[in-house]
C-alpha cells in the first residue's frame, strides 16, 4: 500500500489551494486521517488484480491507499474540481497510471465508461445519497463481486439488518437480493474534515450468486409496497399493487405466506416468492419502468 497519505494538515492545504469548501449538498467530509484509510483498505479484502470503484474520492485521502492496493482504480468524482485536480494529487504520491477519474454523477454512469471493468466498490460514500449509489451500481455493474463502503452508521445499520430488527426495510432487502452483508466497524466522527455530527459504519458485502427466477423489478414494487406503511399487514399494505385486500391475499396465501404477516418478518426470498405469486395471478397493473424508488438500474 502507498505510505504517502494525506493527514490533516495536507487536506486542509490542498483545499485551500483548490478553493474547496466542503458542501452540505455534495455530502462532501473528507477523511484527512491515514490510520482510517489503511483500515478501510485492509478491511476491503482486496486481491492485487482487483480493479476498484472509488465513488466520491474528493481531495484523494482513499484514493491513494486504493491504488497502492489494487490493480486500477476507477474513481467517479461529480465535483468538477476535485475530479481535475485528483490526478495531480495522486501523481505527487503515487503510480498514477493505476487511476482513471471519471467526472461523473455516480447515480447515472453504465458499465461501458469503465474498462478495464470494476471488480470491488470501495469508497466513502457521500450521506445523502449512499442508499441508491449502492444499489445502482450492483445492478449496472455485474463484474462487481463484492465491496466495503462507508457510510452513515444509520444507514449501515439498515444495509445489514436482517428480518424482524426494526431497522429492516427496503435497503435491506434490495441489497440483500444483489448481496450478503454484514457490518464491518464503526468509524468515529473525528476522523473526517469537516466533522459530521454522526458516527460512520462500515458495511461489507458480497455479490450472491443470483437464484431467484423472477424480475427485479416485480419484486422490488412488492417490496416498496409492503414497507409503504410499517405497520399495516401484507393483506393491507400489498393492496393497491395487486388491486384489492382480496387479491392480496390470494397472493400471499399462493406464495405460503400469512396474510397477517408484515413486510419486515419476510426475507429476500420470500419476497421473490411473492412477486413471482403475483406475476402468475396477473396482479401489479401498477408496474413502472423504473423498479423501486431508490433509483436503481432496471
């Protein structure tokens, strides 16, 4: 791994000389503490072949322990300046002919931008916008085989959490049809600039092999519908999406599931059952082109 990482004060001089202060609306916190990054490639697992998605590499601090890790580093910076001066950055300090930037909107690039093609998503994800990234890019990247992502310690907790936690809901089970996840640590405020007012949890996933023979999409505007309203059964909560409390229950009880239940005792592929119930009952006129409200690729 690259030694020559930035701390605190490289991070603030760099920003300064770019004329970069950290936005709210970017959900831009830069880690400006070695120690984190070193902890967050080691724990990324990475294989010296792999070829790595850093989404939102800011001022580089990830960056460069990435590329001292992997083969190629992919980094998608939608700040126009950051993207421009990352490559500088990285030259300073290390083998910058391991890195492509690509200044793009993480939620709209397709695999074609990215040769040789990502393997691992590695990257501190920005708050506001984690949950689809995440999502849209296992769905657009089937070269992906796996991660380690930083994000909001709310939010990793509901990544990992399994059915029953009342935290389970739409981004467990979306991640969860993609991938196997569990928690992989917590990282405290003090190690970013500027200093958020939450803690960060690391979340690390790998890519399930794919067994369930029913469209993403069906399945996702099931799931979308059962978490609309915690608190309402399926029976109730599944209604307007098979055209009636009747329907519904004929769906459920066809995938041998109690009408009674709620959306967040039911796995992954319970849920696959149930979509694939509705489909073959002719239920979800209301079907869109899109797939979920999270914004993942269909």
């Amino acid at each position: 791994m690259a030694e020559a990482l930035l701390g605190p004060a490289e991070i603030r001089e760099l920003a300064a000389r770019l004329g970069v202060a950290p936005t709210k609306k970017l959900g831009q916190n830069f880690v400006h503490d070695p120690n984190t990054v070193r902890r967050i490639v080691g724990a990324a697992g990475l294989v010296a072949e792999d070829v790595v998605l850093e989404v939102g590499p800011g001022l580089g601090s990830l960056t460069l322990g990435l590329v001292g890790a992997a083969a190629h580093v992919h980094a998608v910076e939608i700040d126009p300046v950051l993207a421009a001066a990352l490559p500088e950055t990285v030259a300073g300090r290390a083998d910058a002919t391991r890195l492509t930037v690509h200044p793009a909107d993480a939620l709209k690039v397709s695999a074609d931008l990215f040769q040789p093609a990502p393997t691992m998503l590695v990257a501190n994800l920005p708050y506001n916008v984690a949950v689809p990234v995440v999502l849209h890019l296992l769905a657009t990247l089937p070269t992906l085989r796996g991660g380690l992502v930083m994000v909001q310690k709310e939010v990793a907790d509901r990544l990992v959490a399994g059915p029953g936690s009342k935290v389970y809901g739409v981004p467990s089970v979306k991640l969860a049809w993609y991938a196997e996840a569990r928690a992989a640590g917590r990282v405290p405020p003090a190690v970013f600039w500027p200093v958020p007012n939450v803690d960060s949890g690391l979340v690390a996933f790998h890519r399930r092999e794919q067994a369930f023979d029913v469209p993403r999409r069906v399945v996702f505007q099931v799931v979308d519908a059962a978490f609309a309203q915690r608190r309402k059964t399926l029976r109730a909560a599944l209604a307007g999406w098979a055209g009636g409390a009747a329907a519904a229950e004929r769906m459920l009880r066809e995938a041998e599931i109690d009408p009674q239940t709620r959306g967040e005792a039911l796995t992954v592929r319970e849920f696959a059952a149930l979509a694939a119930a509705g489909i073959s009952l002719g239920y979800g006129g209301k079907l869109s082109a899109t797939g979920g409200r999270h914004g993942e690729a269909d």
